[in-house]
C-alpha cells in the first residue's frame, strides 16, 4: 500500500490519547521503556476529569477522593505524607499536575488536540487523524501502537425514562457544581452511587427538601472504622487472605455494629452480599437520614408536568431534579469492532486494557477497583510499555506470552458475581486485578 | 516473595508522617539540571552533605538537597523518608547514598524512578559488613557480635590529617542495634525501577568498606568502582572532598547527555 504523502511517519513512536491520570502514567511509563510519545489531548491542560476547569470535568466543589490516600497515589510517586487520608479534589489536580512537571511529560503532549479517528493500516501500525478541538484542519500521522487514555467518567448515562414532558429542571450529575443550585430548593436526587450520596448529603445541607430515590438497597460504608479509613481496615482482610465469604460475614457485622440497621430510616434491604457492588462509601447520608433532612423514596417511574411518579406510585414535585446516573465509556474515534464492543456500548478487552485481536491497542484506566484508580492504571501502563517492547525485541517470547494470556480464565481478574448493571461492567478488586498484572508482568521481564 | 504491586504494608499502616529536616543548596541561575539529593548513612546528619558538597553542586548548577534520617526511624521510615523527599521535588531526581545510606538509596530505587543513582563507599549488606568493621575496628565492633549497636571509631571514617575529625566525631548520634540489623539484613531490594544509571564511588583505604565489597556492589550494577586511594569512609568530609564530588559530577553530567 502506497504511503499518501500527507501522512507523516512517526516510526516507532506510540500515540496516548488523553492526559489525565491515566494518560500521563502511560506517557510516563511508555518514555521509561524507551518509547518517543506524542500525546493529544483535548484541553489546554492536564488532570482530566480531575481538572475542574475541563468540560468533561465531572467533579462538583466538595468532591473528596472515596479511597483513602496510600490506596489512590501512583506507586513510584507518593502523594506528600502529610496530606489528610481523603484529601480534596484540587489536590489531586496538583498532584497530577505536579506528576507532569516532575518527570518532564510536558514535552510529549500536544494541548488543544482532538483525536478523530484512529484507523489500523493493517500491519500493525495505526493512522490517527487529529485536529484543533472544536474544528480546524485534520492532520493524519502513523503510529507503532496507540494508547487510549480518554477517560470512562465523561459521558453521562442517559435517565431510562421519557422526561421530555417533565416541567421542571431536569440536570445530571456531571452539571452540578456547587451547592448554591441547591439552596432554598426541594430537590430530588436519583442514584445511590458515590455521586448521588455526595449530592444527597449536600442537598441535605442546602435544599429546603430532599428525596434520594434508589433503585435498590445498597450497603454503605462509613469512610472511617476503628479510627481508620475503612479501604485500610478491608486491605487488612485481604492481606491475610481471608475467603470471600468470611470477609462478607466480616463486613456485614461491623456494618451492624458500627451503622446499624439501615432499613430504620426506611431504605430497602440490599437485594445482593457485601462486595457484589461497587463499594459506596459515604458517612453522612445515614446521620442525614436520621435527622430526617432526607426522605429515602423508590426508583423513579416517570417525569409529568410538575411531578415525578415514583415506583410505589406516589407522586412528589421537586424543583430540582439531579440524576446521578454515571457515565459510559465512549471511544467515537475508534470503529466498535476494534476493541469488540457489544451493542450496549461494552468493550470486551483482555484484562479491561488490551485488544484482542489488536497487539498495538490498548486502553488504560477503564477499571473500576474497590482502590484508587492510579496504582492499576500505572501497571497497566507499564504492562503495556514491557509488551509492546517484547513484541519488537523478542517476538517468540511475546507469542508465548500472548498464547498463554489467551487461556488466562477471566474470573482470575474481574469480578463475576455482581448485581448486573453497566456500573459493574468494569468492576475488579485491586488485589485480584494487581496479582494477574503481577504474573503477566513477570512474564515479560527483561532478559 | 514479596509483591512490587501489593503493598499491604503501605496500604494497611502507612509510614506516619514527621518533620523532616532537609538542607539544601541551589544554583544561582536557572538551570536545567535535575536535583541531586544525598542521604546520609547511620549516625549521620544532612549536615555532612552540607559541609561541602551541597554547595559544591549548586555551584557547578545541580540544585543539592540533603534529608536526615528521622529519629525512632527504621529501614522501611528511611527508605519513606527519601522517596517522600525525592518526590516532593520539583524535578526527577538523582539519589546519592553514602555507606548505609547508599543501602537505604537501593531501597528507595525499587520505589522511585531515579533520574540516576550513585552509591558512595556503600556498605555491603549482611555478614560482609560485619567482616570488614571486625577487622579495621575489634573493640568497637565487637558488641554488634552479641546484638548490641557497633561503635565507629574515628579512625575508621575520617583520615588522620583531618583537622576537623574530632568535631565531626562529636557530631555523630548513635544508632541503637536494631537499626543496624534492620538495614543490613534486610531483604534485598528489587530491582530498581525506570532502571537509572547507576554509578559506585568508594576508596581502597575506606575501614568500614573493603575493596572486595566495592568491587561487587558495581559488578552487581554492571560497572566498575571509581576509586580514590587515601581517602577514609567518609568522603564527603575529607580534606580531598572535592575530588570524589567532581567526579560524580562529571559523570551525571556524561550520563544526562546521552
């Protein structure tokens, strides 16, 4: 196949799409393997969804990191020690900022740069068509591999019922910003997520009325147990090993210990054990719902006029409604088959990271651990960096390699018993997830 | 076998946070060099560094910053210590470890990506640093055989002509023995991680360290020592300072450009 001379060769270089946190770790990892990098990314800066000036942005001015600091910092660069165990939104911003910075990743990102297609040439290689954001010329160049870092919090699940009737203000979480849209207002909050507490404990602060509508019963976990983040008191259980069911036991009795019965301030019974969701964890919905600031109300039905029906059929009329739905995962520059999604809108990929029948296609950071996202997104990275290096420098070993991961059986790095839902379609335990990587890892050290 | 990825330890019980006590030197001008941060060995301070060799390295354009070990500390506190330093400066950093601390730098490595390391008269772990104490100090290093903490002479750490040898003596704290056994016989470190250069520099006439000692702890690196005959342990606060430090220096800058 003839070269068209607009495309410029960039040889051996890999293409990482995105610089929030999982992009500048691939940057970071891929230049630490030898590898030339050009990154593009959307913004004129990085940190991605923890930058709050990005569109994309989806944190709100409270937003606290879930997992506590040594479970949520990259392993080669801690975040300072005297932080607080959860600390704020802008400080993980200056962190990834000061990542970029530290170890030089500025050089290899082009700001300002969308990615619009991303094309296989068939051997192997990949043409990736950029442009201004918003507009401007397409400019197409050749990579050795692409990396696809763009992030899985970004676009917003759509609510599953007809609003186009409904007369109030209808907004989704990704919107909301700052709890002055809520003061003096009744408002209604959808989804029991880590998003729609936060929200729901805000609104319970702010709002004159306040509905949390579930779909189901959730556990929620308090941030600290013991005077310990919670996520280092469970680590506990998991280093010693203990069998799923104990830690299910474990877990229930201290939430009845330590919480107690939930069902009191009317939330239904979780309909699924401990661990089988992706973890909420959240101190002050439960103290709101003992004051009775919020008012636990069924799925949502439909959206009339003024009013929202609700599943046990009555009727409330918020001025507000903010549906913490989630985000799915979005790749528009890539065709579906590349990294097999199904017709829902899931990618099948080995380990959630590498295309199956594309060896120089990988996705970094669509996980969703019971951790902090960093720590899996940077041995991710470097499991990629080692790989496409094999490929080059041993290609007998990497086809060895790549047999074996074949049969590699997928209970052994994600989770398969959980309430079936797209919020767990990525859904790992970080230490399940972290040993397979461990193992693929120390198949690929260097000789 | 320990696990790079599972870090119970750290996820578990964190190192808790101190005051750290770091000196510092920097160049006058902006430059684009990376920091270079020395860690000093058992007993010592960061004023070693600061006696000479952090403002030798500013001079010659390195951004220079030395941390001491905390007090109550333990190998895995150290090691916490300078990856919390190195990573809280504004640059990839080079480590500098001299004698136990270079053993504390090696540590550090499997957890931080240097910019590139250099190990000055390094102190070889386990038994073998016991060997080389017992034969340039008995007296002092006999108590460490029955589990009490060794003692450095002066002889064994500074040379004789030094004129400032009993004060920085005087300087130097003593460390209990579980420190001692807690650095020596720890398990080895893993490899380091970003695989930086890594360059050893020592003496023939060191006390604490023997030839033999050095000659390994390079060949494990894949080089040579750089040697400087009639110094003692403690290079960096020699009368002849200068010599080992502009090496060094020579050598990163060699090593930056490629």
């Amino acid at each position: 196949m003839p070269d068209t001379p607009d495309i410029a060769d960039r040889h051996d270089a890999v293409c990482v799409i995105g610089a929030g946190g999982s992009g500048l770790t691939a940057i970071k990892n891929l230049r630490e393997h030898g590898f030339a990098v050009d990154c593009y990314e959307r913004e004129t800066s990085v940190g991605g969804a923890w930058n709050w000036r990005h569109d994309r942005s989806p944190v709100y001015a409270s937003t606290h990191l879930i997992s506590s600091r040594p479970l949520t910092e990259f392993p080669d660069f801690p975040m300072p020690d005297d932080w607080p165990d959860y600390p704020h939104h802008s400080r993980l911003l200056g962190y990834l900022e000061r990542y970029a910075e530290h170890f030089g990743l500025g050089d290899s990102i082009w700001f300002g740069t969308e990615v619009v297609a991303v094309t296989p040439v068939g051997d192997g290689r990949w043409d990736v068509t950029t442009r201004s954001t918003g507009g401007g010329v397409e400019r197409v160049q050749r990579y050795a591999a692409v990396i696809v870092a763009n992030g899985h919090n970004w676009s917003p699940k759509p609510l599953p019922v007809d609003a186009s009737a409904y007369r109030g203000e209808l907004i989704h979480a990704s919107a909301y910003k700052d709890p002055a849209q809520l003061r003096g207002r009744k408002v209604l909050v959808v989804g029991g997520g880590n998003t729609g507490c936060d929200i729901a404990v805000e609104a319970a602060q702010q709002a004159s009325a306040v509905w949390h509508s579930t779909r189901r019963g959730y556990w929620y976990a308090p941030k600290y147990l013991f005077g310990r983040p919670a996520d280092q008191v469970d680590n506990r259980m998991l280093q010693l090993r203990l069998p799923l069911w104990l830690r299910q036991w474990i877990y229930h009795r201290t939430l009845r210990l330590t919480v107690g019965d939930v069902t009191r301030y009317g939330l239904p019974v979780p309909d699924h054990r401990p661990y089988e969701s992706h973890p909420v964890v959240n101190s002050q919905l439960v103290y709101y719902l003992g004051h009775g600031r919020i008012t636990p109300v069924p799925d949502v039905k439909g959206l009339q006029g003024p009013a929202v029906e609700l599943a046990d059929g009555s009727r409330i009329e918020p001025d507000l409604v903010i549906t913490a739905t989630g985000y799915l995962p979005r790749f528009e520059f890539l065709a579906p088959e590349l990294v097999d999604m199904d017709d829902d809108g899931k990618p099948d990929l080995h380990l959630h990271a590498f295309a199956r029948k594309h060896p120089t296609l990988a996705v970094i950071g669509l996980v969703q651990p019971d951790a902090g996202l960093f720590p899996l997104a940077h041995w991710q990275s470097v499991a990629v960096a080692r790989w496409l290096r094999l490929r080059v420098s041993d290609p007998d070993r990497a086809a060895a390699v790549q047999q074996k991961e074949s049969a590699r059986p997928l209970r052994s790095w994600t989770r398969l018993r959980v309430v079936p839902s797209s919020r767990h379609w990525f859904e790992v335990s970080h230490t399940s997830y972290l040993r397979t990587l461990e193992d693929l890892l120390r198949q690929m050290e260097p000789a | 076998m320990s696990s790079q990825l599972l870090r119970f330890a750290d996820w578990t019980s964190p190192v808790p946070p101190v005051e750290r006590e770091v000196l510092s030197a920097l160049p006058e001008g902006p430059e684009d060099n990376p920091p270079v941060l020395f860690v000093p060995g058992l007993g010592h301070g960061a004023w070693a560094f600061a006696e000479h060799w952090l403002g030798h390295a500013a001079s010659r354009g390195f951004p220079a910053y030395s941390v001491s070990p905390r007090a109550e500390g333990s190998l895995r506190a150290y090691v916490h210590d300078v990856v919390q330093v190195a990573a809280g400066l504004p640059r990839q950093a080079v480590l500098v470890g001299h004698g136990a601390g270079a053993l504390v730098v090696s540590h550090a490595l499997a957890r931080y990506p240097a910019r590139a390391a250099v190990l000055v008269s390094p102190v070889p772990e386990g038994w073998s640093a016991l060997g080389a104490a017992l034969r340039a100090n008995p007296i002092g290093t006999l108590p460490a055989l029955v589990g009490a903490a060794p003692r450095l002479s002066r002889r064994q750490l500074f040379g004789a002509d030094l004129p400032q040898a009993d004060a920085y003596h005087a300087r130097l704290r003593a460390v209990p023995a579980r420190i001692y056994r807690q650095v020596l016989f720890a398990t080895s470190p893993t490899s380091p991680v970003g695989d930086p250069p890594t360059l050893v520099v020592g003496s023939p006439d060191d006390r604490v360290v023997p030839r033999a000692a050095l000659d390994r702890t390079a060949a494990r690196r894949g080089g040579a020592p750089l040697l400087f005959p009639g110094m003692a342990h403690d290079l960096m606060l020699d009368t002849n300072w200068r010599e080992p430090i502009d090496a060094v220096l020579d050598w990163l800058t060699k090593e930056l450009a490629v």
